[in-house]
C-alpha cells in the first residue's frame, strides 16, 4: 500500500520551454502533497506544499509563477515547470501524505539544455 | 527555527560492523522520521517515532527517540553490503499539514 507514481521519470527539454511533472496517489487518497527539489549529493528541499482543491503554499524564495502547482483531486497534483533554464535543472521529486507519513513518487530527473 | 543536524554526513563502514547514525533537532518536535535513499532512487520510508522513549526495529536498522535531548538515533547492526545508501532524518514542523525539516544525510558505504 502507500504507492505514489510519478511521471515522466525523466525530462530533456530546451530552454524556455514548459515541462509538466504529474504526481499520483495510487491507492490511497492524499490530502496533501509536497513538491521537493534535491541537488546532487543533498537534501531534499520543499518546493511547495498542495493541499486539494485550494492554492499551494509556496516556501520562501521559490517563484509561484515559474512552479506551477495544481492540485486538482485527492490523487493527482502537478507541477510545471515554465519557461524552464539550464538552472532548473534537478531532480524533482514528489510526496503524498496518508496519515502521519509523506510517501515518495520515484522522481523525475529533469534536464533543460 | 527548526534545524535538524545529522551526523555523521559520510560513513564508510565494513560488514559486519556496529555503528550509530545521529539527529539532533533545536526545537519541540511530535514526530520524527527516517528514510533510505538509494542512488538515483526516492526515498523509502523506514520508521516514524511518536514518542519519548520511541523504539523501532526493523532487520538490521533500530531507530530510537529522546524528545527531552531532542535527538534521534539510527542504529545498524552487523552491517550488510545492502544496507548502503543514504539515510535522513526528518522531523515534523508542527504545522497542520505535517512538513517536514530534513536533515543533509548521511551517506552509508558498507565495504565487504
């Protein structure tokens, strides 16, 4: 139980072009999910939190207009990654919330050349 | 602020071996998770520890939780090569959608 896909698993697109990254809860419903950014050899840093049905709530020095978050059901949120830079290059990982404990989607590597 | 402190962030160990991986938070914390991340994968959920005195065992892995020291620790037993990767802590923020601080990791090399 608790399985959360992600998709696509990996991404190269070019510069200034938008990437849309699905997060899915695939047997269990997700009040909330969380968007994650992890560099290289680090931690995990929260990008956003989405709870269903109501705007995400973006942690401090990420562009709202550049992640676009959309939370539209209980198993599906979505992020976008818009007029995306070599910058925003990352893994991205995702998380829905069952309970008490954030179960991972696989990630998604995105590469913007 | 919330800061969670693990340590150490490398350990290169041979099988076989005993060690002890830390986590120290700053602040009153009601949960505190640890998860294994394997190269290039997510993470996968090993313990959560709700309480003082919290004990958790799993295999080889046994996690514990002191909230008056404010500290967390993941325990390895006769270390295996499988158990290489990295591990962090995570502790709760309080806020009413469970975020989470993390901790940098601690990367786990386990030598035959």
């Amino acid at each position: 139980g608790a399985v959360v896909s992600q998709h696509p698993s990996w991404v190269i697109c070019k510069s200034g072009t938008s990437v849309k990254i699905e997060c899915r809860s695939l047997d269990f419903q997700a009040t909330t999910m969380f968007w994650y950014r992890q560099f290289p050899k680090q931690s995990l840093m929260l990008m956003a939190t989405s709870n269903e049905g109501s705007k995400a709530t973006y942690e401090q020095g990420v562009e709202k207009d550049k992640f676009l978050i959309n939370h539209a059901s209980l198993t599906l949120s979505t992020l976008t990654v818009t007029s995306a830079h070599p910058e925003d290059s990352s893994f991205y990982i995702c998380s829905a919330r069952w309970g008490i404990t954030q179960y991972f989607g696989p990630g998604t590597r995105l590469t913007v050349l | 602020e919330l800061k969670v402190e693990q340590n150490p962030l490398f350990l290169s160990m041979q099988e076989g071996k005993n060690y002890t991986i830390y986590c120290n938070y700053s602040t009153t914390s009601d949960r505190l998770y640890w998860y294994r991340q394997d190269p290039g994968k997510s993470l996968e959920s090993l313990f959560v520890l709700l309480s003082n005195g919290a004990v958790k065992q799993e295999g080889r892995l046994m996690a514990s939780l002191d909230t008056k020291a404010r500290l967390s620790t993941l325990h390895i037993t006769a270390a295996v090569h499988d158990l290489s990767a990295t591990y962090f802590c995570a502790v709760d923020k309080g806020s009413s959608n469970y975020q989470l601080i993390w901790g940098a990791g601690t990367k786990l090399i386990i030598k035959p």
